[in-house]
C-alpha cells in the first residue's frame, strides 16, 4: 500500500476565525490509569453531596446529612443540661436513650434513604446518558470504573454515617469535667462504633451499588434500593412473629437491615432492641459474618454487570 | 514490523509521540488481518477484513449496518473480535488497549452528554478521565473548547446546547487528552447543511498539520470526498475498496464534450481521427491523448457547426469508484451517497 505525507507542516491552520489561535498540543504529565481512577472516586464523592452540580441536587444529601446528625446533637443538649444541674451519674446514661450503642437503629433508615436517593446518580445516570463509553475508551475499564464508582459511594456514606458518632464522641469528651478524663472514658466505645461504621458503610453501599448498577432508570432504581431493605426487613418481621423457626432465622438474615442491627447488639455487646434479631434465635456473630457475605455477594453482582454490560 | 513497540508519553517527551523500536514513517495507523465479529444470533457484523490504513484523514464509508461503528469500537477496545487481530500503531486491541487508549480520541455517533452538566464541567471531567493532572485538565478544556469553536455556551448546561453545540462538545472531549488518532463516528449526524459545512471544516483543520490522524465513519460519501485523503469502504462487514481519494478525484484522461446536437455524429468523425469516444445525442466523451485533443474537438465542432457547450477534462466523483468493477459486490447499492 502506498503512502502519502500525513498532513502539512506542524503549526498550519486554513480558514480559522479571528479567535483561532490553532490547535495546542499537550506534552505535559500523564497520570494514566492511577490518576484517572482518583479523580473518579474523588467525582463520585462530590456527585454523591451535589457539589459542582445545581443547588436542588444537594437538597436530598445535604437534608439527610443534617437530620442524621439531630440525634446526636439532642444527646448533646440533654448531656449538657443535666451537667448544668449537678454532675450525670450512672444512672443518667443508663436512661439516655441516644447513646453510640443506639445511634445505628435511629439513623439506619436516614443511610437507606440517602443511597436510594445517590446510588442512582452515581450507577444510573451514566447508564442512561450513553457516557459510558468514552470512560471505557479513556484510561480506565469497566471494572475500574465500577470500583471507583463504589469507593465515592462508600466515602459518601462514611462521611454520612461518622458524622453522628463523631459529634457525639468529641461532644460528650468537651462536656465532661477533665477533657483527659472524658477522653478515656469515651474511648472503649471508639472500636466497636468504627467497626459498626464500617458495616453499614459496605453492607448499604455495595447492595445499594448493585441494585442501581442494575436499573439505570432513577425512578425505579430508587424503589429498588428502598424495596430491598424495606421489603425483606417486613417480610423477616413477619417469619418471625409467627415463629416459624428456621425459616424466620434465615429471614433475619435475608434481611440486611436487621443484619445490620444483629451486628450492632454484638458489637456493642447490647440487648437488641430490634424485635426480629431479639426473637428470630440466630447467634448474634451470625449477623456479623452474614455481612460479609451481603458485601461480597453485592459486589460481585456489580463487578459482573459492569463486566457484561455493552456499551 | 518488529517485535516490542512502546509507545512512550513520559513528561518531556517530544509532542509526537515515540514509537521505540518501529521505525515510525512506515508504522502503519490500523493494520486488520483477518477481523471478524460475529454477535449472537449469527449476526455478521465484520467479515475477515484484512487491511492496513496510513495515518492521515481516513474516511471509513459504508451504508448503515455495514460495520462502520463495530469496527470503530474493536479498535478502542470496547467490543472483541471474533477472530483475526487489530493493531493500532502497531499495538494489539486486545493486549496493549491501556496504551493505545491514550493515543486514541472517540467522538461516538450516540448522544452521550449529560444534560445538566455544563460543556466545560464535562470536557475537564473526560480530561481527568484520560489521566490528565487537575490543573493541564483545565487548561486543556479551554483550549479544545475554543478550537472547536464553543466560547460562552461553555458554562451552560449541555440541554441547552443546539445539535451543532454537542457535536463540538464531542469532538472537543475525544481531543482534551491530545491523541494521535480520533476517531469520529458519524460527526455531522443530524446537523444542517451550515453545522455540516462547519463540523467538516473543524474535522479537516484538526487532521491537517498537528500531526493528528483521523478515520471518519460516515455513509456519506459526500462528506468523505471534501476532508478525507483516503478512503476505506465497507460492506456488509466487508472490504469494498480502500485507496488514496486522489486516485479516483483527479483526472481520468477523458474529455466531456458537450454539443447542443448530433452528438452522435460528432462521436463518429472523432472516432474516425483514432480517438476513443462514447457519445450520446448532446455528450460526447474522448479519450485525452494530449493537448492537441482539444485541437481536434474543436476542429470536428467547426467542422459540423455545432455550438459548444462546455469542454473540460472530466473528474471522477468517488461515485465512479463504486460504480467500477469492484472485487466484491453490488456497490451501487452498499453506498447510497
């Protein structure tokens, strides 16, 4: 095959505008794949709060963020009060119902919802606006970019599920007498509050992911996730109620929201206050390795779907 | 071609990029040996097609369903072959995709902006996504934005944007990261005949002088003619014909003639001075055998007293190429221009 000069020399424009200046190549760095693979967990995370996006679009994160942040803040309040009267004895936090041991419980449905509302902008959307591809054809994969997608979403929800812990932590420490003191008190509840953290973070976020991995239309993702979390929690509720034995103990386990709360009670070695985990008889470790097996399950769902999925 | 090419794209590294171990004029822009994709169902889509493309501004023509996009996207890496092997610069699709992907741009034939994200917002996001460093991802947005032509719509939503907005927006995302080959796929799809004009003169300006190659799928052939300096036609996932578009525009050695009248006869005095002619009753062609051609048709036209209407060396459209004899099949209809 013969050939033929590729082109003018270097530099030549024909028939540009006034504005044209040409075209400029680019011989600065490249991050390849490393580089592009951060840049789309730190996009997914400010996709996932709004941020860069319009004002009504970080409503629903930021709302929910706040209003997961009340219980805590009204502990705080309370805490503070009573230390105002006279110093809160044993008998106080026995009583006080907002406690890290409790705060799982009060703001499990506030995560569930905020993954309803994000996951989809985060696994839908791109579905949906044909983007795909030219990710595929850049510097990161299919699976890349689903990991990527996944990591934003956990950090998202880390920032959303610390906070509460967090405020009432460094609250309670600033409250008490000795700052030292009060630090050493609070601090045997760090470890299981971190663990805790680090269920909900994987178990919501990698079911979240897969479900809206799988229905790229928002409406229905949205129902989905919801679905998945509310419709086995009732469905547990009801197994067990009416005692049926093994059947209601896999149920709870089916069931990733009493899972969750399962491995709260052990973690926090509490009575579980959670009807189905108190009733249901399965090992309170049980809903310990069950997430595990919720979190590996759920991403091999979303690593298969981005693997299979044609763009 | 030898073994172990590496393309290179370290920081101070020339803005060609650096092909060690190839000795770069003869490094081909696509060699196909055998490629094949077949989908489920039996479905054909590319049939043992075998060829190598030069680098330069490549037109890939071919109807509807002819194969155009599939092979598009086995060269990205986004779809596998079937069977055979595709290289781009001399590097595997299959083995070597992370490295020919930062030398290959794609403007897809499909809508895929999103609408609430502005065109600057998206631009710099696909820089980063090609690896691009925060700050050179910024830098290079306003540039590409500007070379195509898109100045304050940048910071609009694209739902804002007319068709002929997003088709820039498009080609400026498959150029932020500065590769070597674009490849666009239906550029001017669903544009006016002014965006059309402006999209192929933004396509020819890009593929002229920066050392950036192009292979333009387009079913038409109109739009490959005016950018393209050579041609790639496909059919039914195979290889009609591939050449230099020089050698089907320029001149094919025959004279139109054309006479109000008794073309015929005209037809019959200049075959009988020894040239070559077809002729119907107003057009007569004649084989150019030099300037004194000219000299004889005019004569004969005198000579009969015709009135002449027009005498000029005929140029083949690329229509002729797929009106000649080619190898494969009925080209006439493969390729509606």
């Amino acid at each position: 095959m013969s050939t033929y000069p590729s082109g003018g020399p270097a530099g030549e424009v024909r028939g540009g505008s006034i504005y044209d200046l040409g075209y400029r190549g680019y011989e600065g760095r490249r991050l390849g794949r490393r580089g592009a693979l951060t840049a789309l967990v730190a996009h997914s995370l400010r996709t996932a709060y709004g941020l860069g996006r319009s004002a009504r679009s970080k409503v629903v994160p930021v709302g929910i963020t706040v209003l997961a942040v009340l219980p805590s803040t009204l502990a705080l309040g309370v805490l503070m009060l009573v230390n105002a009267v006279g110093a809160p004895g044993e008998a106080f936090e026995a009583i006080s119902p907002i406690r890290y041991a409790t705060l799982f419980p009060m703001i499990a449905s506030l995560v569930f919802l905020f993954c309803a509302a994000q996951a989809p902008e985060l696994f839908g959307r791109d579905q949906q606006t044909g983007v795909l591809p030219l990710y595929f054809s850049r510097a990161i994969g299919p699976l890349d970019y689903a990991l990527a997608r996944v990591l934003g979403l956990y950090l998202s929800l880390a920032v959303l599920v610390a906070a509460p812990y967090l405020l009432l932590l460094i609250g309670r420490v600033l409250v008490a007498a000795d700052l030292f003191v009060g630090l050493q008190e609070e601090l045997p509840s760090l470890l299981p509050a971190a663990a805790m953290g680090l269920l909900v973070v994987l178990t919501v976020g990698s079911i979240s992911a897969a479900v809206a991995s799988l229905t790229p239309r928002r409406a229905y993702s949205t129902a989905a996730i919801i679905g998945v979390f509310l419709i086995t929690n009732v469905g547990a509720t009801m197994l067990v109620s009416f005692d049926t034995g093994v059947f209601g103990q896999v149920a709870a386990l089916l069931s990733p929201s009493d899972v969750l709360d399962g491995a709260n009670s052990y973690l926090f070695d509490i009575r579980p206050t959670n009807v189905i985990v108190a009733n249901a008889g399965n090992e309170r470790f049980t809903y310990v390795l069950t997430t595990a097996v919720w979190i590996g399950g759920a991403l091999a769902v979303l690593l298969y779907r981005y693997r299979t999925l044609r763009v | 071609m030898q073994a172990g090419p590496e393309a290179s794209w370290s920081g101070n590294s020339p803005r060609r990029f650096v092909v060690v171990g190839v000795d770069s004029p003869d490094m081909s822009l696509v060699a196909l040996d055998g490629l094949t994709k077949r989908y489920p169902g039996d479905v054909v889509a590319l049939d043992g097609l075998t060829l190598t493309i030069e680098p330069g501004i490549v037109g890939l023509v071919g109807a509807n369903g002819a194969g155009k996009s599939t092979l598009v996207k086995i060269l990205l890496g986004l779809l596998e072959a079937s069977a055979g092997s595709a290289r781009v610069f001399d590097l595997d699709v299959t083995t070597q995709r992370q490295a020919i992907r930062q030398l290959v741009g794609y403007m897809p034939e499909h809508d895929c902006l999103p609408p609430d994200i502005s065109g600057s917002d998206f631009v710099n996001h696909m820089a980063r996504m090609s690896g691009l460093p925060r700050a050179a991802a910024r830098e290079r947005t306003a540039e590409v934005l500007r070379h195509v032509g898109l100045f304050e719509e940048r910071y609009r939503p694209m739902g804002t944007y007319s068709t002929g907005m997003k088709q820039r927006v498009k080609l400026a995302q498959a150029l932020v990261h500065d590769p070597r080959l674009l490849l666009l796929d239906e550029p001017t799809n669903g544009l006016d005949p002014a965006g059309r004009d402006e999209m192929l003169d933004l396509v020819e300006r890009t593929g002229t002088g920066f050392g950036i190659s192009i292979i333009m799928a387009s079913h038409l052939l109109g739009e490959i003619e005016r950018v393209a300096q050579y041609l790639v036609a496909i059919d039914s996932g195979h290889l009609l014909r591939a050449a230099h578009l020089d050698t089907f525009t320029q001149r094919t050695g025959t004279l139109i003639v054309e006479v109000d009248e008794r073309g015929a006869e005209l037809g019959a005095r200049l075959g009988a001075d020894g040239l070559t002619t077809r002729a119907d009753d107003t057009q007569v062609l004649v084989e150019l055998q030099g300037d004194q051609t000219y000299d004889q048709v005019l004569r004969e036209v005198a000579a009969l007293g015709l009135a002449l209407v027009r005498l000029e060396p005929r140029r083949s459209s690329l229509e002729d190429l797929f009106r000649d004899p080619a190898p494969a099949a009925e080209p006439d209809e493969a390729v509606p221009a």
